[in-house]
C-alpha cells in the first residue's frame, strides 16, 4: 500500500489523468490455443462447502481432467470480517472426500501459490499501482457515511444504487490535501463508457453498458485488501488461468474484469458461466441451509459419486441424460459446450435412488465391495458403540445385506438394522389383541423355503396372513410387526426391514418379543 501511495502523486502528472475518458478499448478473448488449460475454484471461507459450490467445483475439475489440464483450489479470503472457523479445511476436506482433489492448493500448495488471497495483497498493490500510474483509476476519499447517504438516496428515489464518481476528477493539489490529513484512500476502477462485447461459452455474445448503470467500482480498499473485481483479475493472470468456469450471478461483472484485463495489458482468459443452480420448485438455493452442506451427506453415508452423478444428471453438459455415472464416465461424457442457459433443477428427493445404483455397482466389484463394507462397519462402530450387544450385526454378509437395500445407515431411523429394539408385549398388545396369533402365523411364514424370500413375495405373504386374520386389519399387523422388529411407529416398508434383517433376525426378535 505504501508504494500504491507514493503512486497517486507522481512527477509530472496532467490533471486530465484523474477525469475524462481513456478511449475505447477491445477485449479479446483469444486465448494460446497451445497452452495448457488451467482452471479454478475460488470459493471464500465464509461458510462450508454447500451442494452449489460443489457443482462449480465438479464442472471446473471434469473440464479441466477431460482436456489433460490442472484444477486450482484458491480460497478468497480477503472479507476477514465473514471468515467462518474452519471453513478453509473444511473446502478442501470436502473436494477430497467427494473425490475431485485439486491439482494446487493451500493445503497442496503448487507453483502459482501461494493459493490464499491475503497472502497476495502485494500483488494487488502492484496491479492498483498500475492502474494509477496509467490513468485507469484514481485514489477516492468519501467517508463510508457519505457513501451511505448516496446509497440511501437512491433507494429512497427507487433508483439502484451506485457511486457519483466525485474523487474522479480530483486536482493533484486536492489530492495531495486529502493524502496529508486523512487516512488512506480506496482506489476505485475507471470505467469506460463502451463496455466490451465478449462471447461467453455458454451464453454467447454478450455486452453490459455497466458504466451507465454503476459507479467506478473500488477494486482496493483502504486497508490494502482488494475486491473481487480485481483480486479475481490478478490471480487469473498470475496463476495462468486459461478458461474460467463460475456462477452465471458474474455474467455482468466480466464487462469491468474484460476492463481490467485490457488496463493492464494482459491477455483474458476464456469464460464459461454456469446457469444456478437451484431448488426442484424453482426457487433460490440458499448457503445457509445447514442440509445442504456436504458434511452432511458424507457424514449420513451417501456416496460421493452418488451426489456427482445427481448434480450432472439434473444440469446438461452431457449428450445423453442418464443415471449412474461414475466420474471417470463423467469426464469422458462432458461437452462444455452442451450446457445449456436452463437453471438446474436440483431434486434431493431422487439422491437415494442414485445412491442406490452407485451402491449395487460397488457391491458387485469385490474390491470395492470390501472397502465399502469396511467404512460402513468402521460408521456402525462409531455411532453405536456399547449398544452392539450382538457383533454378529458386523457380519460382512449382513453388512451387504443392509447396503443393499438402505442408505443413510447409521442415522436414529435405521438403528434397527444393528440394535435390538427394547419392545414388550404390553407395546405390541396395544396396537392388536391378536399378537400371539400375529407371531405364530410371521413364524411359520419363516420356515423351509421362506428363509429365501424375496420383498415382493413377502409384501403378498402378509397380505394373506392379514386376511386370514378375522377382525385384524393389515395396517395392524404391519404396525406389530414393525413395532417388534425395530421398536419404532414408522419406518421402511415392513417386509424391507424382514428381508434386510434376515429370517433369523427376525425370528428371534419375534421370539424375543413373546417371552417378554
């Protein structure tokens, strides 16, 4: 900063340098088609990763694995007043357990680092020195108070708020005045009144007249920290950024980063915005929706490939929509140039179905299967503990079994499938006088070629068993039956819970519920 400041006064400078126009500018986005692509995800720590930063990531990763390139983990940390307690280790933690780790990063490091933005604010005052010294911005003194009238103002008279552009025609004596006797200016971006047109990968042409509609932005604070605008420029360029994937909530800012690209000289990258990403109703998806972190998800034992596959599946980007990819299958599928401008609708209600199908695939390789068996007993271990009275629940067949069928395994609701419940007879004999009959007739449905029943036989089994009962309706026999095999009033379908269980699970829960 010090440098910067020594900057806003140099020999010789005309007073037209501080106010009128610098001319058209072109922005061309032609990028060396020899060079290596290199692409970034520069999410800021101020919260987990959630499933939306998630797909940006995802799209930045299989477009940069598709062409042979390099992923960047790049953390925007310059707001220290939002920075959240472990929300840094916790993006990268996450990359890695959904399986797209960057190439470079904080914890990686790599040759573009270092990967955090407040370690290279040095660079922006290089970049904000530029920019004075050319004439492309200026120092501006207006107190946050009068910046909060402005804004004020212009709301009351319904207008979008937007600086006037005061400190830009400032006089060098002027400047020297408000340099001596106050603290340390912002510099603020001088934008030209011809934005260029640029053609966006996905969204093609574009043109945003941002001067008619904002003020000159301030790309570095008094403090020394950047804004967005040119931090994102700056490591762009210094980090050999070659294609920029990101939220299409930016598709208006490029007009000023095209602007801060051609002020200083230097080459744009290509750019590519991706339509949100939001819920199946169409409304916005919110980061501070605590479900919608990935932890979560990871945390109740979904797979990772299940979530990659449900973000891609409910976007575009692939020639065919299909379930089930893994993600070498989603790198080899992707067309960066079949996103379409569409919102993508995203569906949390389809995800055990996709986990599913990501579970048989596993289940059926024996390496993988082995491995899976191991993380989900190693889960049981933890969140059961001294409640496994009977370690024949972490039977690798059983385990299978129950993987098979179910997800969300070690959650409240599915603690059946690894404890026995505490039920007495006094339970069941509320719900049905007939639980004796019930239990002989669930028993003997059990025996010889039972014990290789399927859930679709067992479904027509107990309705049968329920007919055959005079005066008991069948809701109250699947009401004893699951009250007795999992001690809870709701739950998986009853003959799901029978065929996950086994027929000596089952029979000896009933048995236990009898001589109770």
């Amino acid at each position: 900063m010090a440098v910067l400041l020594r900057r806003l006064l140099p020999p010789g400078r005309p007073r037209a340098a501080w106010g009128g126009s610098l001319g058209p500018r072109e922005a061309g986005l032609c990028t060396d088609p020899g060079a290596a692509v290199r692409v970034r995800f520069a999410p800021s720590p101020t919260g987990f990763l959630h499933l939306g930063g998630l797909r940006t990531a995802l799209y930045n990763y299989i477009f940069a694995k598709k062409h042979g390139g390099t992923f960047i983990l790049r953390l925007e940390d310059t707001d220290q007043t939002r920075l959240v307690p472990g929300a840094a280790e916790n993006i990268e933690d996450m990359l890695e357990w959904a399986g797209i780790p960057p190439d470079e990063s904080p914890r990686r490091g790599g040759p573009a680092g270092p990967y955090l933005q407040s370690q290279r604010l040095e660079l922006y005052a290089q970049a904000a020195d530029t920019l004075v010294r050319t004439g492309a911005a200026y120092p501006c003194f207006c107190s946050p108070q009068r910046l909060g009238l402005l804004k004020k103002e212009a709301l009351r008279n319904r207008q979008p708020p937007r600086y006037d552009n005061r400190c830009r025609n400032l006089s060098q004596r002027q400047v020297a005045q408000k340099l001596a006797g106050g603290p340390k200016p912002a510099i603020r971006f001088r934008l030209d009144e011809e934005a260029p047109a640029f053609q966006d990968l996905v969204y093609g042409w574009n043109r945003h007249e941002v001067a008619s509609v904002e003020g000159d932005p301030v790309v570095l604070k008094g403090d020394g920290f950047p804004t967005y605008h040119l931090a994102c420029v700056v490591d762009d360029h210094h980090m050999g950024v070659s294609h920029v994937l990101r939220g299409s909530e930016w598709l208006v800012s490029t007009a000023k980063h095209l602007l801060l690209y051609q002020a200083l000289g230097w080459p744009p990258p290509r750019f590519a915005h991706l339509p949100l990403l939001v819920n199946a109703d169409g409304s916005k998806l919110s980061k501070r929706r605590g479900d919608l972190f990935l932890q979560r998800f990871a945390a109740a034992g979904f797979l990772p490939d299940a979530l990659l596959d449900l973000l891609t599946n409910c976007g575009s980007g692939f020639a065919e929509n299909q379930m089930g990819r893994t993600l070498a299958e989603l790198i080899a599928q992707f067309d960066l140039s079949r996103i379409t401008c569409h919102s993508a609708l995203l569906d949390l209600e389809k995800l055990p179905e996709f986990n599913r199908l990501h579970l048989r695939r596993l289940v059926s390789s024996e390496a993988q299967r082995g491995q899976l068996v191991g993380k989900l007993q190693a889960l049981v271990e933890e969140a059961f503990g001294s409640q496994l009275t009977d370690r024949a629940v972490l039977d690798p067949g059983y385990v299978e079994r129950v993987i098979l069928l179910r997800q969300d395994l070690v959650s409240a609701a599915h603690s059946y499938l690894w404890t026995r419940p505490a039920v007495g007879r006094a339970q069941l004999g509320a719900i049905s006088e007939k639980v004796d009959e019930i239990a002989t007739r669930v028993l003997g449905l059990l025996e010889g070629p039972a014990t290789s029943l399927t859930q679709d036989t067992l479904n027509a089994e107990l309705k049968k068993l329920s007919e055959g009962l005079d005066g008991t309706r069948h809701s109250h026999v699947m009401q004893v039956l699951r009250m007795a095999l999992s001690g809870q009033p709701q739950g998986p379908p009853v003959a799901e819970m029978m065929v996950c269980l086994g027929p000596n699970e089952v029979r000896e829960r009933i048995r236990k519920v009898l001589c109770s």
